[in-house]
C-alpha cells in the first residue's frame, strides 16, 4: 500500500500500440481510489542499478495485486525465452498474489485450433511445430502466456486463481475493471486472505 493507503494495482501488459488504452485503464484504477503502478503510465518506481526485468519484478514483489492483460502482442521486452510481461504474470502466480488476468479473444481462439498442431497426442509440445507470425497473433508464446494464467498444467479441481476473463475491445477492460475494482473493502479482503496462502 501507498504511503497514503492507496492500494498498489501493477497494471501487467505488453504496450506495443496499447499506450493510449493503457493510460485509460491506469486512469480508470486512479479515479477509483488505488495507485496504478505501469512503466508506460509514469508509475512504476525503478533502481538504476537493476536491469528493466529485475525493476519490473520489484513492482510486481511490490504491489498489493495484479491486473494482466494478455494481448495478441507479445511484448519487445524478450529476455531469454520469455517477455518481462510474461515473467510478471508468472511471478504474481508463483507469489500467490491477489491477480485478474484478462485475455484477448483471438488468443482463445487460436489455443483452440492450434492446440491440435502445438501437441502430440500425448500430450507432449510438438517440437516440430513452428509458427508464422500474423495481424492476429504475433508470437506463439502468447498462448503459453494465457496457458500460465488459466494453470493449464494443474488438474483442475486443484485451480486456484485461474479465472482470466476474455475481452474484444476496451470498453471490455474496463467493464472488468468497474465489476472487480468497485468494492474497495473486498479487494483489502482478498489481499489479506491471500496473504495467507
């Protein structure tokens, strides 16, 4: 929490042409009383002496909850095999942080017809499967990215945490936002519950 009591929101999302709808969403969380922490919206504290991933784990360490939005763009911030958004979103899960993950609609789509050619029959990764990058989706890992947030990989009566609602145009987002956000003292109590876990 803030210094002035604002819960901290760390707004997770890759910003390649979503700069205007990220300040809207950050805008939105600040109208509705919390502190919005994002790179693109001014935010986000950072220590010149870490890197732009480390800096951004911080935040995520830091806040009180996580808002992820998966879009159909991966991310320029690719270190390794993963984009530094895909490593917030992974890092809010693995600390059992307080999350809510909205997802494009493309990248449902797409999960289900490309799951027949991105796996074997036994469930394995198609190493062989290789993907051309599109308008709608611009890198497969995007669906390993929605996979993470809905725990594909753990049975399901064990789930906890995994709704990632979908979404098609901002307005979208921000409907989400006022359903999940508008009751300030339910959100404290998520905190605290999780804080538990």
């Amino acid at each position: 929490m803030t210094l002035n009591g604002k819960i901290e929101v760390m707004v997770a999302s890759s910003v390649y042409d979503f700069e205007d709808q990220i300040k809207q969403v950050c805008g939105l969380f600040e109208q509705m009383g919390f502190h919005p922490v994002s790179s693109r919206y001014k935010t986000m504290p950072t220590d010149p002496s870490k890197s732009n991933l480390d800096n951004c784990l911080e935040a995520v360490r830091n806040c009180d909850c996580l808002f992820g939005i998966i879009r159909p763009v991966y991310g320029t911030g690719v270190i390794g095999q993963t984009s530094i958004t895909h490593e917030e979103m992974k890092l809010a899960i693995a600390l059992k942080k307080p999350r809510w993950f909205i997802a494009h609609r493309d990248i449902r789509v797409a999960r289900v017809l490309l799951h027949q050619y991105m796996f074997n029959d036994d469930k394995t990764k198609n190493e062989a499967f290789i993907y051309k990058p599109t308008k709608h989706l611009d890198d497969i890992r995007i669906i390993d990215i929605y996979n993470d947030t809905v725990q594909n990989d753990v049975p399901l009566e064990q789930r906890i945490g995994h709704w990632t609602e979908e979404y098609f145009e901002l307005d979208d987002i921000l409907k989400v936002i006022h359903t999940q956000f508008k009751d300030k003292g339910r959100i404290l109590s998520i905190i605290k519950k999780m804080k538990t876990l």
